[in-house]
C-alpha cells in the first residue's frame, strides 16, 4: 500500500472556494445569528477546513437593525469601552448602541466569536453589515441562507 496517496489535503490561499453568501438578520437573535455568521465566514462548514486559513465564504447581512435580544439583555446587557485614560470608561446598552449604530451591536458579537489575531481580523472584513435590504453585492450573485 502506498502511503503517499492517504495524505491529509490542507487548503491554502489558491486552492480555497470562496462564495457570496446572503443572510437576512430580521427578528433574529444576535447570539444565534452570529454564531453561525461566525461559522460560515471562518470556513469551519466545508470539508476542507484548515484553521490556519481564511477558507470561509464572504457574508452579507441585511436588516440588521431588526435583530433582537432574548430575556431582558436589551436594557441589562453592557458594551464597555475604556479609553486608556483616567475617567475614560463608557458603559452603552444594546438599545441605546442600536439607536447609534445597529451595525456595531452585530460587529461585536461577531469580534468576539473569532480568533483575537491576525487571521481573525482578515476574516472580519469578509463579512458585510447592511442596514435594509438593500446592498452593493448584486454583481457577486450571493445565494440566500435562511436561518
């Protein structure tokens, strides 16, 4: 028998499939949402997964001011931030950060289901909030995921 056939395959930049995915995020909550968002765009669905490499597919997500929180995290959950500076700490709940920018409650969610490194700030960007329906992404022809 030769072994040399039974290798392992591992992707790397050239032999990784990228595809255009589109998820709609109304009346979704964030939690469940983002885990799979976090799944899809890390790559961890396909077969050939190396977790070294940015093998995910690009994720658009529309209507993301139309997420919701389950229990009472609208008005309990706190994002805190902290300048470095003396007095710098703010505290925000989600339905005041969702007045602001509801894109940010999604980002963060999502900021802290990836790798805190390098590959986890590439494969960031490949994931696209929208406010509405509508996006630039037409020309990329995503398929829609219901979830």
């Amino acid at each position: 028998m030769n072994t040399l056939s039974y290798k392992t395959p591992s992707a790397n930049s050239a032999t990784v499939d990228k595809q255009w995915v589109l998820i709609d995020a109304d009346g979704l909550p964030v939690g469940r949402l983002m885990s799979r968002v976090a799944s899809i765009a890390r790559g961890k669905h396909k077969t050939n997964f190396t977790p070294h490499v940015d093998c995910g597919d690009n994720v658009i997500i529309i209507n993301a001011e139309k997420v919701v929180f389950s229990g009472m995290k609208m008005e309990q959950k706190e994002y805190v931030t902290y300048s470095g500076f003396p007095g710098g700490q703010k505290r925000i709940n989600p339905r005041d950060l969702m007045n602001k920018n509801s894109r940010k409650v999604l980002e963060n969610a999502l900021k802290g289901m990836l790798p805190k490194n390098r590959l986890g700030r590439k494969i960031f960007h490949n994931v696209h909030f929208y406010e509405g329906a509508a996006h630039p992404h037409e020309a990329q022809k995503p398929q829609t995921i219901t979830l």
